[in-house]
C-alpha cells in the first residue's frame, strides 16, 4: 500500500526558486520502498539527468611515492685535468652551460714545463729517427756494428714513446699536440663542460689553487630525466615494463604528468621494496631533481558496463542506482561496483538489458534522500 505525505525535507530538496513556479501545485512524492515519483517542476529543481550505461575501459590504480631522479650519465663532476691557480671563472649555480663550453681558466707553471718537455722530447725523437737510418746503411754495408744499429734502434722507439705519452697527457689539458710550437705554449688550461645542463654546485673561487682530483663544479643534465617509484612486495605482482603512470605533487595533485615503466629494480631494500624508475612521455623543466611526487599505475585494465560516479549512491553500506522505469517514476536497484576511474565506475552485477536501461546519471543522491525520509 502506497503512502503518500510531506515532510519539510522533500519540500526543501525539490522546492521551486521561480515565482511563476511557486503558484503550481507541488504533487505528493509516493514511494513504496524503492520507488518514487515526482513530477517536472520536483525534477527540474533536483537537476536530474538521465542516461544509458556506457561500455568502457577501467582500471584499478595503486598509488606509489617517489621522487624526481637523474641518471647516471645526466650528473657531471668537473675536476681540474692538472692544478693550478683559478684565473677565470664566472658561472653561478643554476647556470645552463652546453658541453664543451669553458667553465673555468687555470695557470700554472707545471703546464709550461710540460709543454717544453713534450717539444724537446719531439726534436729528441726526430734525430733518433735519423740516427737509426744511418746506422742502419752503416750496418748494411758492414761498416758499423750491429750492436751500434740495435742501440739506435731502441732509442728511436723510446724517444716516439715518450713524444706519444706526452702528447696524450697535452690533449687531456685541452692543448693540441699537433698545433704546439715553441711560439705557442700557454700558460693557461681550459676546464670545459662534459655534458650540457645547468650548474648545480660551485666549489671554487678566484685565485684559489685546486689540485687535480678536486671537484670544480656539478652539472646536472636534466633532458633524461626519471621518475623514480618505491614499490613494495604486495604490490610488486602488478608492475611491470610499459606500464602508464601518472604523476603529481602535492602542490597541484589537479596536474598530471604521464610517464612510463622502464625499469624495475631486482633488489630488495631493508623495508621489503623495489625501485621503479619511468620515463616522461614530455618532462616538465619545472620538475627540477629531488621533487617530491606522488604516483597511480594502472592495473586490471578492462572494458566494462559504466555510469558517472554521480549515478552510484551508498545506503547502509550498499550500493544502489535509479532506474527511471516510468515517465518522473524511478526505482531504486541495488548493484556491485568495481573500479573507478575518471569519474566513472563500472557495475559488475548487470541487470537484463542494461545498456538499453535510463539511469540518473546526476541527482541520484537528492532522490535517495527523498525517498528514505519518507515515512511509514
């Protein structure tokens, strides 16, 4: 037996803002425990929207913490190739600075030495290469020894050793060998950038003296950029490579940034978890190394019956959805959900001809209210 009365709650939930609205008559709202009717006025003001159950993709998601990291060969630790005194340096860190380019100037007087050593070093080895042709035709025609020939012989290859050496040590100070004379030597040596980015930390001053294993500068290359994710062993089953994740901070969770699963650590760590490093599909330069960020990694991928999340309703700990079964009559169904994503949840327990069913998709909640404060 259907009832059919007022309470202040129906009136307020479906009341009419418009004066001319206010002069029509407001018909009862019935119910018979999981089913009630209003009229277009009630509907209106409640903004119910009806539609069909669409076929979707969804995915569950676990969330992970991690950071933003740089790849070995995106750091750089400058060191001066010999020491000296800093006679020229300019960058600041935050500096961007492309490879090659000259971070700072050195002087001092080991370099000069070096590049006399290595000139007479290479006149040494060009008289010792025609000392050896000589006392080889000697030798041939029997008119020096062949002791005397072999002598000549070692030194000449001794002397082009160490005009080899030398010249190795010279290209390592940035000084070309082949275009060094006695007019040409320097003072001076070059410390250049092995990689392009920007200057992370400065260690040196005008004037100071640095020694050769002494780190001058650290650069940051920012264009390989990772994600790199802590996951631990429960949810470890789920990762894998070519995953999509989505990351965000939690300045702006609102803003996301897609990136994808390249590889997965094979160790454990004391706390039972692996690392995961992700590739940006386009990296943000604003994301600078050590950002904090959160993380959602799809799983369960699969296409299913959905509806907006709007059109699901919870009472009592079930779930449930309006079905308009009548012109301004819906009926209240009980139904499971599965996942959700992007505002839409999938419904496991499909009811017949579901898909062809006009469900609330908005205003469900304001039905769900008018209906349970019905009495009795």
């Amino acid at each position: 037996m259907k009832k059919y009365i007022f309470i202040i709650t129906i009136l307020s939930i479906f009341s009419c803002d418009k004066p001319k609205e206010k002069n029509e008559t407001i018909k009862n709202i019935s119910a018979d425990g999981t089913t009630i009717s209003i009229n277009n006025i009630q509907k209106k003001n409640a903004g119910i929207t009806i539609s069909s159950p669409k076929d979707l993709s969804i995915s569950n998601t676990i969330k992970l913490t991690g950071s933003i990291d740089v790849p070995p060969q995106g750091l750089a630790s400058v060191s001066a190739p010999s020491g000296g005194y800093v006679r020229k340096s300019q960058y600041m860190p935050g500096d961007i600075i492309a490879k090659g380019q000259v971070l700072a100037i050195l002087e001092d007087p080991a370099i000069v030495q070096l590049q006399q050593d290595y000139l007479l070093a290479q006149s040494n080895s060009q008289y010792a290469k025609k000392d050896f042709v000589r006392q080889k035709e000697l030798n041939t025609n029997q008119a020096s020894s062949d002791k005397v020939m072999q002598k000549a012989q070692n030194e000449a290859q001794n002397q082009n050793i160490l005009v080899k050496g030398m010249a190795q040590k010279l290209r390592s100070l940035g000084i070309n060998p082949d275009h060094l004379t006695p007019n040409t030597i320097t003072k001076t040596v070059t410390v250049r950038s092995p990689i392009s980015g920007y200057i992370s930390s400065v260690k040196i001053n005008l004037g100071q003296y640095v020694s050769p294993n002494e780190k001058l500068f650290e650069i940051v290359n920012t264009s390989d950029t990772h994600l790199v994710l802590k996951v631990f062993e429960k949810d470890l089953q789920y990762i894998k490579k070519g995953q999509k994740v989505f990351a965000y901070t939690n300045e702006d969770p609102q803003k996301k940034w897609e990136a994808e699963i390249i590889l997965i650590s094979q160790d454990f760590a004391a706390d039972r978890s692996v690392v995961v490093h992700c590739h940006f599909q386009k990296y943000d330069p604003h994301l600078i190394p050590g950002t904090f960020m959160n993380a959602e990694v799809e799983i369960n991928n699969q296409n299913g019956a959905t509806l907006p999340e709007d059109a699901v309703v919870t009472w009592e700990n079930q779930q449930y959805i309006f079905e308009e079964t009548k012109p301004n009559t819906f009926t209240m169904t009980k139904v499971a959900i599965g996942n959700s994503e992007n505002g839409n949840t999938q419904i496991l327990n499909l009811p017949t001809n579901f898909y062809q069913k006009k469900i609330v998709t908005k205003g469900a909640y304001q039905l769900l209210m008018a209906l349970k404060n019905i009495e009795d």
